[in-house]
C-alpha cells in the first residue's frame, strides 16, 4: 500500500494506491498523519469500489506525512560517508533532530537561508513510526511499530552547521529543509533486508549511489534503539542517514546553487525532483 497527499499547499487530499489505482481517501479519514498511522485498519474497511478514482499526474504531491511529531535523523551510517566526512564509524547510532516543520513536498523548492549559503543534500531512506515504541525488547518488536518508508533529503546548511558551534540542528532546520515522500510505502511491498538502491544526481551529474544494505545500523536496530532513550510515537519519522557523495565530501566541496535542480529516487519509493530558490 502507498499513502500521499496530493493538492495545493494547506489543502492537500489524502489518497492511497492500491492494486496501481490511485484513489482519493478524502471522505473517509481526515489526513494522513500519526492517528491514522496508529489505526491503519480504517483504511481497509472500504472496498475500492466505494473509493474515488484519481489521476495524481501533473497534481502536486505534498509531503506524505501531514506533521510528523519528531524529525531524528542518524548521522554517519554508512561507512563510506563517515570516511569522507573525516569521522571514525561510530559505534552507535549518532543521533541529532530536525525541527518538524522542516519538511516540504517531494517536488517543491528547497529555499537557500539568508544565514549560509553551503547548502548541501544528503538522500535518506526515512522510516515512519506507527505505533508507540519504548523500551522495546528487540529488533522484532521494532519491526512492528514501523507503518513504512519513504524517501527524504537530510538538506544541510554547512555554514550553521559546523561553523556557528553547538549542535548541528541550526544546519539542517531551515523551512524546506527536509523533502518527504512522494509516499509513505508499507513494508510488506519493501525487501529492506535485500537492500534498496538510492541515487541522487545534481543538474544531471550523478552525486550519490548506494544502497540501504550499505548502512551501518539497519532501521529496526535504530528504532529499537532509540526507544531506549524516548518515547517513539505514530506519526514520528527516523532518517536513516546517508551514503556517500554528499558536496562536503568533494574536493573541493562543492554546494548547491540557486537554480540547481536535485533528482533523488530510492528503490521502491518514487522520485523527488526539487530546484533551489531563494529564500523571500
């Protein structure tokens, strides 16, 4: 099953695919946010011949998730960006935040700030929490609080990141900051042990290639970890972290411009294409 939002900014409509038909959900559930992540079974009390049809091509897609909860994002998970990112591969999950509403449409501008211009795209498997999580037991019962995946982009602002001192949630909670969806896919579609492929290209220019196999910490390990720290509820999002190919890795680094156009897919999950504009 997938799940979007697909309509003009604060008007989007939820909808969901199923056997490749796209239908609106409109009249049944509100959004798609964390209560209906909780109480997926609504979802499949109504035969699609009670559902409306819908064509989403040329329709603006919004972000898959209407607010999530918490933004936590795990740094330096693949071996191969933590080396060109200078770091040691860590021995557990590096855990920082984004503020939630960070998060755009799939396909909707990315805005340089006004504090820093080294502005940088890190592509992202993102797990979405669906059912309370705390203190889990193992990595099973972690498997079981998530409702899917989906793509995002960890967007970093370097300049505020690394440069202004503190923590790195400066660089990497401007508005739009983090692109999400086109949709949030089930597991049962996914083989996350098999491993997704993930490709980001900038102006046409291949900048990233890996895959989620790749990661150092598998989505199930970071959900059960993380819930031995806090509370994990529906509606929450984890990203993942990011393989190499990131502009500060480059030599020289190298940053997004205004103007510049992002291609990002992952196995599974769709395609993301956003351009940088400036920020009014």
């Amino acid at each position: 099953m997938k799940l979007a939002r697909v309509g003009p900014r604060g008007s989007e409509k939820p909808a969901v695919e199923l056997d490749g038909i796209w239908y609106d959900i409109s009249d049944h559930i509100e959004d798609i946010d964390g209560s209906l992540l909780a109480h997926p079974a609504v979802l499949t009390r109504h035969d699609a011949n009670e559902l409306n049809p819908i064509d989403i091509e040329g329709q603006r897609i919004g972000p898959c998730l209407k607010r999530p909860g918490k933004i936590l994002c795990i740094g330096l998970n693949y071996r191969d960006h933590a080396l060109e990112s200078g770091f040691d591969t860590p021995n557990e999950p590096t855990v920082f935040m984004k503020a939630p509403n960070s998060i755009s449409g799939p396909n909707d501008p990315v805005l340089m700030p006004r504090t820093g211009n080294k502005l940088d795209w890190e592509l992202e498997l993102a797990v979405v929490i669906g059912s309370s999580a705390q203190y889990l037991t193992d990595e099973r019962e972690a498997s079981n609080a998530i409702a899917g995946y989906a793509i995002s982009n960890d967007v970093s602002e370097r300049s505020s990141q690394l440069d202004r001192g503190g923590q790195w949630v400066k660089g990497k909670s401007f508005e739009t900051f983090n692109p999400l969806g086109p949709w949030i896919v089930t597991p049962d579609e996914l083989d996350i042990e098999g491993g997704l492929a993930m490709n980001l290209a900038v102006n046409g220019r291949p900048m990233q290639s890996g895959d989620t196999r790749e990661m150092i910490f598998s989505p199930a390990h970071i959900v059960w970890y993380l819930s031995q720290f806090m509370l994990l509820e529906p509606g929450d999002v984890i990203n993942t972290g990011t393989p190499a190919g990131v502009g500060l890795g480059m030599s020289p680094p190298t940053f997004l411009k205004v103007g510049d156009v992002v291609d990002a897919s992952v196995e599974g999950l769709g395609t993301q294409t956003w351009t940088v504009h400036e920020a009014s």
